[in-house]
C-alpha cells in the first residue's frame, strides 16, 4: 500500500513538472512558427494543460481500466471548477473582461451535452471516441477563428497572453522541452495509474471512484498551477481560460480515449451523480463569470462556495458504492 501510495504521489510530481515543460516547449515552438499569441494560448497552451489527463485516460485505458479513466475526465472537469477556480478565486478575485472566453463558455456546455448524449446508452465505443475525436478537431478550428477575429478587437485576453508567452527560445531547446515533457509525462501517467489501481483494489472502492477524486486532483494540478500564477499577475481573464480550455479538451480527446482504446460501459453513477454535476458547477461558473448584466467577477464568496460544493462531493464520493 505504501509504495502504491508512493508512485501516485511521485506519478503526480512527474505529472505537473513534465505538463509545465511540454507546454513551455509547445508554446515556443508555435511563437517560432509564427503563431499569434492568443492562438497560442486558446490551442496549444490548453492541450498541453490537458495532457496529463490526456496520457492518464490512454495508459488507464490499454492497461484495461477504462473506468479510471472516465472517471479521470468528468473529475478533472468538476475539479477544475470547483478546486482551481475556487482556490483562484480566493487568491484573488476573477473579473473576466474578455469576449473571447464570453464565446467559449457555450462551446464548454455543447461539447458537455455532447458528452451526455453520447454516453446516453451507457455505452463507450469506438464510435464515440471517433466522434469525440472530430468534435476536437472542429473546436481547434473555432478557437483559431474566433483568436484570429479576436486580434483585430482589442480582447485583453491577446494583451495578457502575448505577456504570458514572452520570451525567446531556439526551436531546438523548444523541441527538447517537447520530448523531456512527453517522455515525464508518460512515466508519470505509468506510476499514477499503477498505484491509482492499486489504492482502489486496497480500499475496496471502483476504479471510477479513485479516477474522480485522486486523480482527477491530481491531474488538476498543472491547471491550478497555471491559474494561480495567472491571477497574481493580474491575468484573471488567463485563469479562467485555463478552466474552460481544460474541460473543453476533457470532454474531447480525454474522453475519447478509452472509447477508442478499449470500449466499456459506462457505470450508472456517471450519468446519474458525475455529469449532472458537472454541469451544474458549469453553470454556477457561468453565471458567476459572464454576469447577468454582461461584467461578470467571481468574487471571494463565490470562490469559497465553489471549493466547499467541491469538498462536499468529494466526501459524498467516498461514501458512494
């Protein structure tokens, strides 16, 4: 039990270190490409935020745990809101001025409902995953579109991402980041579901259960960390960017994975406690975020009530079946 406990914590360190560097090598080498800034922010910097649970889901699901890593997707989501955003907000407030995240909290809710639609049969296949997969693609091209219209509009979102992605680096050290970061993150995803499964067989519980609240946390980390950093800098609009852009990719290519590594079906308490859930804390960020009247902040309180809803499902967890 101890080593378990040990590699899942190792598989975490792993995890937020090598998120931290394949990002820094992906943005610079989209900036050596010629990129623009908030492009770079809204695709690369959001797949990379999402590439632990991504390398997680895949490795879970070929070593024939597909629940551990559908748990690891709706967790991370609700993680991601109730924990990062939260915890966020209670380093500081977020006041969210650009437009540019305004336009992604809709694609936030479709690729959710998507989600539930797909998984409505309490099936995951191939299908799905393919689907899924498309559906990735197609947001790519949105966010490219709706980044390129934003340059032109004066979004503070462009002004604190170009701030954010300053710096040079050769492409070569950017492409060594790349693989230093994949090969960590691989390694960490290895111990994390290695011991993750193992803790699970120990305590009695699902893996599902272990996907939702280990993991998705830990999972969360390099969002939380990217979040906080943002909001000490006064890039709040950065902060909530990082929650959306990541549970938009875990709802995608998070997802997709174990329907098209190894297709399962999907335990009833996803679809019954999990999913409504989570977008029930969507739409609390939502309304706390855009605001009724168009300015939207979420304040201390707010952030408070976000990361006590979250404890409180997280202990109701461990007393679910």
């Amino acid at each position: 039990m101890l080593i378990s406990v040990g590699a899942l914590v190792v598989g975490l360190a792993l995890l937020v270190w090598g998120s931290d560097r394949f990002v820094l090598g992906a943005a610079a080498t989209a900036r050596n490409l010629g990129v623009p800034s908030l492009i770079v922010g809204l695709t690369v910097v959001g797949i990379g935020t999402s590439a632990p649970e991504i390398l997680v889901s895949a490795v879970a699901a070929l070593d024939g745990n597909p629940g551990l890593a559908i748990g690891n997707a709706f967790g991370s989501n609700i993680a991601n809101i109730g924990l990062v955003a939260g915890v966020t907000a209670l380093v500081a407030p977020l006041a969210v001025r650009s437009q540019t995240l305004k336009r992604e909290f809709p694609i936030m809710v479709v690729v959710m409902l998507l989600a539930w639609l797909l998984l409505a049969d309490h099936t995951l296949g191939r299908l799905d995953g393919a689907v899924l997969m498309a559906a990735f693609v197609a947001v790519l091209v949105v966010m490219v579109v709706i980044g390129r219209r934003a340059r032109h509009t004066g979004d503070p979102l462009e002004a604190q991402q170009r701030e954010e992605l300053a710096g040079e680096m050769g492409i070569g050290r950017a492409l060594l980041w790349i693989l230093v970061g994949l090969l960590t993150l691989l390694l960490g995803s290895r111990a994390i579901v290695w011991g993750a499964v193992n803790i699970a067989h120990a305590l009695g519980v699902s893996d599902v259960i272990i996907g939702l609240t280990v993991v998705a946390i830990g999972t969360s980390l390099p969002e939380l960390g990217a979040s906080v950093a943002g909001v000490l800098k006064g890039e709040s609009d950065i902060a909530i960017g990082n929650v959306i852009g990541s549970n938009i990719f875990n709802m995608l290519p998070v997802l997709a994975m174990p329907g098209l590594l190894a297709p399962s079906t999907v335990p009833n308490g996803i679809l019954r406690r999990d999913l409504p859930i989570m977008l029930g804390f969507s739409v609390a960020l939502l309304v706390m975020a855009v605001g009724w009247r168009g300015e939207g902040r979420v304040n201390r309180l707010e952030g408070a009530a976000l990361l006590l809803a979250f404890c409180a499902y997280q202990a109701y967890l461990y007393g679910s079946p």
